[in-house]
C-alpha cells in the first residue's frame, strides 16, 4: 500500500454554543483536513484545527505545512513503514505541530486498514469505550451554574470548568459551580494559563478550605513559567496539570523530572501527532505519573485519533478530555466511532472507522 497523492480541504462544523476560555472564544470548528490516497485506492483521513493562541498554528500555516513541507514528502511511501513516515513528518520542518498531527492521523489511519484492524488494537488493544468530561466555558456565574445543571442532564459526571480571568470573580465562580453540583459530578478546573502563580496559590487554597473539591487544576500559570507551575504544584493539595507547559515529549519527561506538574495533558495538536502523543504516555509511565487525553475545539477525525490512543494506553491515560464532538451541532464524520455525550465508542472496522464525511470543502 503505497501512496499516490494527497488532497487538502476544510471541513466546519457550528457549534451548540460559543467556547470561551481566558484565552480566546470559538464559534464553530473549522478544521484543515488532510486525505491520503493510496494506489490500490484507499483513503486515510487527519485533520488539524487553527488554534493560533496555543500552537501558534493558523489556517494558513496548516495548509502551507501540508501542501509544500509534508505532503511531497510522503508521495511514494509505503504504508507498511509507518515508523519511517513518522520520522519524515516529523522531520519535514520545525514546530508546526498541527500539521504534523493532521499527516501522523492520516497515516495511521491508512495502517489501520492496511492490517485490516482498528488503530487502537494494533496500538496495544483495550476496552474501546471511554467517557468524557464536558468543557463548561466561562462565562457570568449563572450562566456557568446553569450550562452545569444542563450538562448534569445529559449524562456527563466530569465537569471541566473554564475560569482564569479574573482570580476574584473566579473563586466565587468555582464555588458556585460546586454549590450546584456538589457530589453529582467531578470538577476539573481550567485556568488556561490566566493567574500568576500567587493568584493560583491563593484561589486554589482559598477553595480547599471552602470544602470545594476539585479532581484537578490545569494549567494555572503561563505555559513558559515552569517554576511557578512548580510553585503552585509544591503549594496546594489539589492535584496540578501541565497543558499549555506541556507540548511534547521533551516538555512532559521534564516537568515530570522536576516535579512541576503531577498530571500530563496530551494532546495530539500540541505533541505533534500519535507517535509523539504515545511517547508521552510511555515517558509518564515510566515514572508513574497519570495523563489526560485531550482535544482542541476540533472534527470528530482528531477527537477519533486521540480516542484510538488512550483506549491503547489506558493504563496511564485515566481521564480523557474529548468533549470537541459532544458540543457541536452535528457529526459530518460517518462512521463506526460513536460520539454520544459522555460516552465514545469505537467499533471495529479498520483504521479510524471512517465511511464518509460530509461537506469538506477541497481545496485547489
Ligand atoms: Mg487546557
């Protein structure tokens, strides 16, 4: 199975209700995706989103990645080598970690089907059924109490609540949050980088001795300020999570080594793509430490990939972060992966499990 050519479209998806957190705010999914022919007419399907304030990668930049850097020089390969291929992607140029991802996903893909198995068994098999957390976006408190209540309802137990935009503001949000739903669901508290580390370490405290109970907290500091992670991590009860810190292998073995953060998010967006987003489990795993899988606001083909993936590593991977499908208006992917609120089921059909997919917009 080799391949013979590539194609790039777009592929939008509205979404129920805008995404906002401290840092930006979304109205729909629009995704770059990546399609891989291959000569005895196969299709393996990736797809990236612009998430310009996390990776620094934009619609454009995806596209340029793809079509000039990494596409070319996949042309001709052989799918039964992924492991060459990935190293060709990943070697294609510097950072542009979305693009990679979108390439790795399409390859992998294609190995699926070329072994006639789906990803996450030849990736070390596991139970594929997984629930998700919900994002609830910041917002006015009862607003977010409200978008609580509603995601209560539809089945979630995990609630992954967006502040970090105004430490004062933020405490009273969380306790109100908690008041809500304490005992019928899990809090994980994103900051999105939006407190310095003093302000982390005070709200933090200021809700542990408020009997509100968090699972986690992501993320509170700045992706660069690695010591005031460290700070925050040496200084509160409540569990830490490196996200935005946390792009690769290299940045997950370090803050694990320096104690910086207890729990690694990994993304495939921000590794890179699978054979990254793997090592960082297996580097976790090797010093015990628990990760998160998650996802950009992105199309069910990246939210499917990284399914695939922590079902393999479900040893390590315990939480998982895959709510980008539970809050669009509807799934153009047609498949054997099933997106239904808080539960993800992959079947077994070959690769990602993808039929077919409505409305991509080809490009040239
Ligand atoms: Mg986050």
């Amino acid at each position: 199975m080799k391949i013979r050519s590539f194609r790039l479209g777009v592929l939008r998806i509205p979404l129920k209700t805008p995404f906002k957190t401290a840092l930006r705010t979304v109205e729909q999914v629009e995704d770059v995706v990546f399609a891989l022919e291959t000569d005895d007419g196969r299709i393996g399907h990736g797809s990236a989103p612009a998430t310009a304030a996390i990776t620094g990668d934009t619609h454009g930049s995806i596209i340029d990645a793809l079509r000039s850097h990494i596409g070319p020089r996949l042309v001709g390969g052989d799918i039964a080598r992924l492991g060459q291929l990935a190293a060709i992607v990943q070697g294609a140029l510097m950072h542009n970690t979305s693009a990679k991802a979108a390439a790795e996903i399409a390859l992998h893909d294609l190995w699926g089907q070329l072994h006639d198995a789906p990803l996450y068994q030849l990736l070390g098999g596991g139970d594929p059924r997984l629930d998700t957390d919900i994002t609830i976006s910041v917002d006015g408190i009862d607003k977010m109490v409200a978008d609580s209540l509603d995601a209560l309802a539809r089945g979630f137990t995990s609630l992954k609540i967006k502040v970090g935009k105004d430490m004062a503001t933020d405490i009273e949000r969380m306790r109100a949050v908690h008041s809500a739903v304490a005992g019928r669901a899990s809090l994980r508290l994103d900051a999105n980088q939006g407190w310095t580390a003093r302000e982390a370490i005070h709200a933090i405290r200021t809700l542990e001795d408020a009997g509100v109970r968090m699972e986690l907290v992501e993320q509170p500091v700045k992706a660069h300020d690695i010591d005031g992670l460290r700070e925050v991590s040496a200084n509160v009860r409540t569990p830490v999570m490196a996200d935005e810190s946390a792009f690769g292998p290299r940045e997950a073995a370090e803050l694990i080594r320096t104690r910086a953060a207890d729990i690694i998010n990994i993304k495939l967006m921000k590794a890179g793509g699978i054979s990254n987003a793997l090592k960082m489990a297996d580097i976790a795993a090797v010093h015990g430490t628990e990760c998160m899988m998650g996802c950009m606001l992105e199309s069910p083909i990246g939210v499917s990939a990284a399914a695939h993936v922590a079902v393999a590593r479900s040893a390590t991977i315990t939480r998982i972060d895959l709510d980008g499908p539970s809050l669009c208006t509807r799934n153009p992917v047609h498949g054997t992966t099933v997106f239904d609120e808080a539960a993800i089921a992959l079947g077994d059909a070959p690769g990602l499990g993808i039929e077919s997919i409505d409305g991509i917009e080809w490009l040239d």
